[in-house]
C-alpha cells in the first residue's frame, strides 16, 4: 500500500494534532488545498455529512464534498467509477452487501494494516465487533471501515396496540393478525407498509420478511434457491398484506414513501431499519411523537431468535491518488470519533457504531430506543443480507423470478378479461332473449387450462 510508506507517519501525526487541537492558520494544516469526493447513500446520515463537513475543513484545511445519491444511482455511478478507473470518488459508503464485491474486485483500500496501526486512536475497543465485521471485513479484508450501523427492528403504533388490548408482537403470526386488525380504511388507518417499489426496494424489504418467516435466498451451498416452499409462503404472506392492509399507493413505495406513510400516522406497524427511527420522534417531520414504540422484528413462531444487522461502510477508492487516500482515512477516523459520532447521532444521523454512543446518557434521553439497538448488535448476524462475492448471479436470478412473476400476474389479467367478456356476452344475450350458450370456448382454454372440473365449476 503505497501511500503507507515514507511521510505517512509524520503526516498522520501532524494530522492528529490538527484535528484534536483545532489549528487557526491554514499553513498549519496539513490537508490544506486537497478536496475530497464522497459518494453517499442519501440515508439520515447524508444530509448530517453534508452538515459538519466543513467541521473538516476547519481542523484539517481538506474540503469534503457529499454527493448524496439514492441507492440505485449510487451503485452505478461508483461501480463505473471503479471499473473506469476514473477515481471521481474518494470515500464511497458502502453498503453491507457490497463488501463480497468490493473484495473480489480490489475496488478500494484494504484497511486492515491501517486499522491495526492506529488501533489506539480509534478505539476500536468500543466498536461493536459484530459491526466491524459485518461493515467492511469480507474473507479477512477490510475493504471498509463501519461507518453506519442498523438494526432490524418493528416500529408500531403503541396507541393504537393499547387501544385494541393487543400487545406488541413477538412473532410474525402475532404482528400479520394485528395488522389486519388495525386495518380502517375508512379512518385512512392500516395495519402495514414496507417498500413495494419494483427492484431493491421491494427486494430488501421482503427478504426481512422472509428472513423472519424461516425462509433463505440462498442454499446451504450459497446458490439461489428463491422457489423454496418456505420463500414462496413468505412472499404470498407479503403479497396479501399489500392487497388488504397496506395504504392505497403502498405498491409504489420505496425506502422514502413508507418512512413517510408510517411517520404521518397512517400505518400501524412497519419493520424496517433503525436509521428512520429518530425521525419518528421529530415533531418537525413526525405525527406520531410519543404514540410509536421501537421492538425487535418478530420471528415465525417455533424459529429461533435472529437479529438482522444492516447499514454502511466507509471505503476509500483504491484508484485515488496517494495524498486523496491519506486524507480520506484522516477523514474517516474523525467521522467516526466519539465525538463526532455523538454529534451526528444528536443531529438526529441513525448511524451507531460504537457501545459508547448506544450507551450514552443525551443520546438515550432522546432516542428511548436504543437499547434495543445494543441488543441487536452484540447479538447480531452480519450475513442477514447475503454479503457473497457471487452477489451478481443471485440479482440476476431474481430478475428473472421478477419477470416470471409479471408473466405470471399477465397471463392470469388476460384469463380473467377473456373470462369477463365472455361473461358479458352471456348477459347480453339473456337480456335480448337469445341462447344461453353463446360462450367464447376459448375463454374456458384461458381460464381453466387442463382442468378436467372446470367448465362444469363456471357453470358449463
């Protein structure tokens, strides 16, 4: 690792001294003139980089540049930057997925000596190990650093558990009966929300569905195994709260619109991610303020208990040249400070790495959720999204299970209007007094197939 040898020792302790005693002329820091391209998923924590960044620039003399982007834009833009070798981006957030990738591609940099050598300034001590882990290692790599940690959690409508006598669920049979239950459409209250947009976002919200429910995207040998018996309940069970207790429009949604749904008071319970959870304790953006509760995701009756870690890694472009790599970890070992973890996590980020922020007395009077946080992450499972290297041959997989089951949904819409029509004409005919068996036959071929009982089922 280039960048490692020579002046990097003498630079990095100049550069400690900058950021820990706050220097006053710009000669006498030493990232002056170099600027740094971040590439950001625009999670909570993207506007709050974008926020204390020049607090940075102040220290070190190096401005950051926060280019927030939604997921599927920053996937693409940094795998071309990567592929292209055009080092646009410095620091990348990564997300806990990519890591199998970032590793089998030498995308970034390896952060395991770095991270071994500057130890003591990092405390890594009170990162979470799970999250080390999970956030950035792959195979013995450290291909970043953890920067964001999440859990998977249920948030509910407290108020309107206790105003039906029901408690908070502890299995998914538990948490599917009550939001059928608390389903009104008529008072614009639903049971449910989670993403339902085509692509990742419905993709990542029904694998923790189906994580809860028992099933796996991959085999025991690592291979897609989507047609699973218990992946196909699972995702009938997503697809019947999305047709009977989901808000109008919830089909549409990604990340963005169920946060919002759920913080406007119009949906009673969704499993998601810790990263929202402070919003629903902001009166700015939240009509729920003091009316939700933050739980564990509920298990299938009978599985054992899993906890679902998630969230983003820092990583630093390998392409970069050798003074953009070093102030990109300057950058990323102050970010992930004490401080400025406590800092963005008042401002409200989502973001937990460290026991010390999870465990601190202002952040806990704020946001009464977090030891549930600390929960999940001692205990967590850092694969609950798969993080292979073969990642790319399970997207594809799922495409083409995404377009079997539009072929599917298309064929059974042409059946039943062909089925309609024929039906139409027979009402017709009644009416004018004509035949009664006037029937498309080949409406019957659509709809019943090789089912011998079928025509004398629609009444042949």
């Amino acid at each position: 690792m280039t960048f490692m040898k020579g002046n990097f020792q003498k630079f990095a302790t100049v550069c400690a001294f900058a950021l820990t005693a706050g220097m006053a002329h710009a000669d006498d820091k030493p990232l002056a003139g170099v600027t740094l391209n971040l590439a950001s998923m625009n999670d909570q924590f993207s506007a709050v980089l974008a926020q204390i960044a020049p607090e940075f620039k102040e220290a070190t003399g190096a401005e950051v540049k926060v280019d927030i982007m939604d997921y599927g834009s920053l996937l693409t833009k940094t795998t071309a930057d990567f592929v292209g070798h055009t080092a646009g981006y410095d620091l990348i957030t990564m997300d806990i997925v990519w890591a199998g990738q970032f590793a089998a591609n030498g995308y970034t940099v390896d952060l395991t000596d770095l991270i071994k050598r500057d130890d003591k300034e990092l405390e890594t001590a009170d990162i979470y190990p799970k999250l080390m882990d999970a956030l950035g290692n792959y195979k013995g790599k450290q291909v970043a650093y953890p920067f964001a940690g999440y859990a998977n959690v249920l948030a509910y409508r407290k108020d309107l558990f206790d105003a039906a006598g029901l408690k908070a669920p502890e299995t998914m049979e538990d948490l599917v009966d009550a939001a059928y239950k608390l389903t009104d459409p008529d008072k614009k209250q639903y049971g449910f929300v989670a993403n339902g947009q085509k692509g990742p976002a419905v993709a990542q919200d029904w694998m923790q569905y189906n994580a809860e429910m028992g099933g796996a995207i991959l085999d025991k040998d690592g291979k897609p195994a989507l047609n699973s018996e218990a992946n196909i309940k699972s995702l009938t069970v997503y697809r019947d709260l999305f047709k009977k207790a989901a808000p109008p429009g919830a089909a549409d949604y990604d990340w963005g619109g169920r946060e919002e749904s759920f913080r406007q008071g119009i949906a009673a319970t969704m499993q998601t991610w810790s990263v929202g959870a402070p919003g629903y304790y902001d009166p700015k953006i939240s009509k729920v303020v003091g009316k939700v509760d933050i739980a564990l995701a509920p298990r299938g009756k009978g599985l054992p208990k899993i906890y679902g870690i998630g969230g983003w890694g820092m990583a630093i472009n390998a392409d970069a040249k050798d003074k953009q790599k070093e102030a990109a970890w300057a950058f990323i070992k102050w970010v992930t400070s004490p401080a400025i973890q406590k800092e963005m996590n008042l401002a409200g980020a989502g973001s937990y790495i460290r026991k010390s922020t999870v465990a601190d007395k202002d952040l806990n009077a704020k946001y009464p959720f977090l030891p549930v946080l600390n929960e999940v992450f001692e205990n967590g499972d850092g694969d609950y999204r798969p993080r292979g290297d073969d990642r790319p041959r399970f997207d594809r997989e799922h495409r083409r299970n995404e377009e079997r089951a539009r072929d599917i949904r298309r064929d059974s819409d042409q059946r039943a209007q062909e089925l309609q029509r024929d039906r139409d004409r027979r009402e017709d005919q009644r009416r004018a007094g004509g035949p009664r068996d006037t029937r498309n036959p080949n409406a019957f071929q659509l709809f019943c197939g090789q089912d011998p009982n079928c025509r004398a089922r629609q009444g042949n």
